[in-house]
C-alpha cells in the first residue's frame, strides 16, 4: 500500500492511512511518500546551498521546521508521543541546519531530499505506536538500491528485503519509505520523482505481493486529464500494456515506470482514493477487460528533430546510425516517422540537444522544433476497433498534427502537435471520442 504527499500531508489523513491499513488481518508493507509540500521544500533548500545563499536557506529550514513542529502537535495525543516525534524532527533538522556548514554537493543534495521520506515514516510509526498498533519500520536504505546505470533491480531488492521481514516474523504491518534508495557507491540517493509508486511496485514484485495498492487523492485513472477537461470518467480495468502506455505519455497519477516491475511478477495494481476509500477505483491486470478507446493523456516538453536526407534514408544502417547518436547520450526517443527523404523523431529532454543537433549533421539537414506535446489516445485493441481513426482525425480538423504513430503499438495512437493546442485537442477528443462536454 502507498500512500502519496497528499494522503499524509495532514496529521487527519495519517489517522485516516492508520485506519486504511488496519481494516483487515492481511500482512502488508506500507511505503509512505514525504509530507506534501516537502520535497519541493527540500529542493528549494538544497538550490539556495547551490547558489552560496545559505541566508535565505537557514530561513526556508527554520520554516519547514515550524511546520513539522504544529504538524505532530495535532498528530499526537500524547506527551510521551509528543516527546518522542519533537526529539524526531529536532534530529531531522539539526541535519539540515549542520549542512548549511558544509560545501554544498551533488551527493549532499540527495541526502537533503532524503529527510522528507525518513520524517514521515518515523512520525507516522509513533502514532502508531501511540495507538498500540503493532508494527515495524523497515529503513529503505537497508533493501532498496540501483545499479550503475541508476536502474533498481528487483532480484537485488529481494536478497535484501526477504531476510529484513524474516526477523519480524511475528509482523503483520511494515512502514518503510518511497523515493529514497541508495546507490552503487552506497551513498543515499532516490528514484527520481514520482519514485514512490516505484518504490511501491519494486517491493510488490520483490516479495510477491497479492496487490499493488497507490493510494491518492483521485478515484483511479480517469479518461481524460480533470485539470484541462471539465467532464471525465473514472476507468474500472486496464491492462499493464494500456497503463504504462497512459502512464508515459503523461498521466499524471502513475509513475511511468511503477508498471513493469508489477507486470514482471504479475501482480495486479489498484489505484485508489483516500478521500474516499470505498470509490472502485482503476485495477490494472494482466487483462484489459475491454476493446476500444479508454483514455487520451498528454505529455508536454517535447522537441521534434527532422533529419531531410535524400542521399542517405534508403542506405543500409542509416536508421542505425541516428538511433546510435541518442544512444550515446542517452536520450529516449518518444515517436518516430519516416518517409523516402526524411526521419522525424521526438525525445522529452533537451539536456544534450546541442551535442545531438552536432552529430547528426553530417547526416543530412537538421531542423528543431521545441514546444510540442504528444497526445495519446489508448486503449485495448484499438487499432482493430472500427472508426477510431475517423473518429479521431474528425474531431482534430482544427488542430495542425504534425506527427501521427499508429501500428507499433495495438494499445496507442500518439498525435504530435503545438501545445499550444494541447487543451483544445483534449476537449476535442472528450467529445469526438467518448461524447463528453
């Protein structure tokens, strides 16, 4: 079961996660992300270290501070409580405040990020201590680590958790923390944003769990984003194929790479409300439960490169030599095109474009287009599923698509376009595909 920064971000919604996870006699792992509000916090800290402001970082550690201390006033009842969490975040924080000494560095960032995670569980172990509910706190940094390549591996996560829940054999609940691993070098280190879910089906698959649970503050997956659309729809079932899918192209309740993990072990992933706790939710399985189209998502930040080269496209290994160059500075590629004098390619991250732009001139003609989004529409067999095309490109008359992706996939349909476009193609596609205003 994991809960996000906003199921734990107030001392009413710990009460509310200590209920969830006490409603039945099934052993489980509960991996808690930091209070909402905090990583940003952290990360604000750690750039004013960056910038030699250690000024104005002081200010921002003394504020957070201020806010754990009302924080465990209204969590805790008791004195012997109280005591026990101040003692907590005043350890927590003399961390903080003794780094403001020290020259800031990479590896001392993450350490800083660290602090949220390891606050929340060790609170949230008090109160339930407080309550004499029986459990233990298993420290992530003793199990959870990734590899040179900065990739968890879950046989690794395994040899390590199994002997952990061994010697707490009498257990039926385990707090531990999201997002914060260590790394090759053993230094504290995290799974980047969103790595809680990460967390979360890592250890799912490690230990071979019956279900995923993420618990957020929405009822599931929905069919289309609720911030840009102002009707949508709760979705019951999707397959692990359908929601990494929706989950990559920019759905913003699933990590992107929470999916694989699960799928590996086939454990299904149920995403859920803790707001409101009896709501169905989504159930991702190894079955879609359905055909058709289920949901378009959206994901920002996208360069397009167009290489033209009517000399060299149709020559043996020229596709390979493109794809080596993003290969090099590992640079993921979202979509690809082609036609008889060009390749059009997209990638979400610009941090080596230069160096990109440079080796793939020898090539042919380069051009870069910045400010784009990719639109997907998913869904389980669609590109079988009759007038779907007619459907789409009718409701997108419009809309200027500059790139189509159809056939690689029999779950997707990625549409490139301006995004300055973005909120009038998802409102477009809630009507043209599901008949929502």
């Amino acid at each position: 079961m994991k809960f996000g920064g906003t199921s734990v971000g107030k001392p009413e919604r710990m009460h509310q996660v200590a209920e969830l996870i006490t409603k039945d006699a099934e052993s489980k792992i509960v991996v808690l992300s930091a209070l909402s509000g905090t990583t940003n916090a952290l990360v604000s800290i750690g750039e004013s270290m960056a910038a030699g402001d250690r000024d104005n970082a002081k200010q921002q550690i003394e504020k957070l501070e201020a806010h754990y201390q009302a924080f465990i006033r209204e969590l805790l009842k008791t004195d012997a409580a109280l005591n026990k969490a101040k003692h907590i975040v005043a350890e927590h924080f003399e961390f903080l405040t003794i780094i403001l000494k020290i020259s800031f560095s990479e590896a001392l960032s993450k350490d800083i990020l660290a602090q949220g995670e390891l606050l929340s569980t060790k609170l949230f172990s008090v109160y339930l201590e407080e309550k004499g509910i029986d459990h233990a706190l298993l420290p992530a940094l003793e199990f959870m680590s990734i590899d040179i390549h900065d990739e968890p591996q879950v046989a690794a996560i395994k040899a390590k958790l199994l002997p952990i829940l061994d010697q707490h054999k009498n257990k039926k609940i385990f707090i531990t923390q999201g997002y914060i691993c260590r790394n090759v070098r053993g230094e504290v280190d995290n799974l980047k944003r969103g790595g809680s879910d990460y967390t979360a089906s890592l250890v799912a698959a490690a230990v071979n769990a019956s279900v995923c649970e993420i618990w957020t503050d929405i009822d599931g997956m929905h069919n289309n984003d609720p911030r840009v659309v102002k009707k949508t729809l709760p979705i019951e079932q999707l397959s692990f194929e359908e929601a990494a899918e929706l989950a990559y192209f920019g759905a913003k309740i699933l990590h992107p790479t929470c999916i694989w993990p699960a799928q590996q072990q086939r454990v299904p992933v149920k995403l859920l409300n803790t707001m409101q706790p009896e709501a169905g939710g989504t159930v991702i399985t190894q079955e879609a439960g359905s055909v058709g189209v289920k949901a378009v998502a959206a994901k920002d930040g996208i360069i397009a490169i167009n290489i033209k080269s009517s000399r060299m496209l149709l020559a043996y290994g020229f596709l390979r030599k493109i794809f080596e160059v993003f290969e090099k500075y590992r640079t993921p590629i979202d979509m690809i095109t082609t036609s008889e004098v060009a390749v059009s390619v997209t990638i979400d991250s610009g941090t080596h474009l230069k160096a990109i732009v440079k080796e793939l001139e020898p090539f042919g003609t380069i051009e870069v287009e910045d400010n784009h989004t990719i639109i997907s529409v998913v869904g389980n067999e669609i590109a079988q599923t009759q007038n779907v095309l007619s459907k789409l490109f009718e409701a997108l008359t419009p809309v200027p698509v500059r790139m189509v992706s159809y056939g690689g996939s029999k779950h997707n349909v990625s549409l490139l376009l301006p995004s300055s476009y973005k909120t009038q193609t998802l409102q477009l596609l809630n009507k043209g595909l599901f008949g929502l205003e």
